[in-house]
C-alpha cells in the first residue's frame, strides 16, 4: 500500500504564492501516477494537474500558466508551486498516487485559502 502526507497550505492573499507537498511511503515504486486534486465548498473534487512517471504532466485550465507540478529526483515527494493565487483557487487540495494492482491513495488533504 502507498500512504500520501500533504503539507504546506495556508493563507496567502491574492496574487501570491505557495508551495504544497505530498510525500509517499510504502510501496512507492509501483507508483506510476500522482496528481493533485482540489475540493472547494459546495463544489465537486477537481484535479488540478497531474505527472506521470515518464514526467509528462497535465494541468487544468483553470491553472495553467500558475500552476506547476514537479517531483523529487526520488520520485516520493511530489510538489505543487501554485503562483498568481487567486480567491477562486481557495479549496482543500489531495494529493492522489495511483499504483500498479491497481491501488488508488488520498491524502487527507490540505487547507489552501486566497483571500485579503
């Protein structure tokens, strides 16, 4: 089984910046796909943007441009720069990993809020 830990959320004010991070144990290596996916109130769970284990990556729309997803030469940790912030990017975010079985992992998620 693979276990996600988020961290880095917080509060930032529109146009700033923040920098999640999911972090991987267990079996990592049969990991071949992690994404990040945000929930705001009210609304269904989205993804944001996604990296796969060849380093292709995909972004949202909604994101593009502010958005970059990245991962540690490790390949455990995987990273979301988000930039530009605005209040509609204010949402709990998931990290997600897909393995090889197939097995789907979530995080518990992390607190983003963009707001003055």
């Amino acid at each position: 089984q693979v276990q996600l830990v988020e961290s880095g959320g917080g509060l930032v004010q529109p146009g700033g910046s923040l920098r999640l991070s999911c972090a991987a144990s267990g079996r990592t290596f049969s990991i071949y796909y992690m994404a990040w996916y945000r929930q705001a109130p009210g609304k269904e769970r989205e993804l944001v943007a996604s990296i796969r284990s060849t380093d292709s990556t995909d972004y949202a729309d909604s994101v593009k441009g502010r958005f970059t997803i990245s991962r540690a030469n490790a390949k455990d940790t995987i990273y979301l720069q988000m930039n530009s912030l605005k209040p509609e990017d204010t949402a709990v975010y998931y990290c997600n990993a897909v393995s090889y079985g197939p097995a789907i992992a979530w995080g518990q998620g992390t607190q983003v809020t963009v707001s003055s």
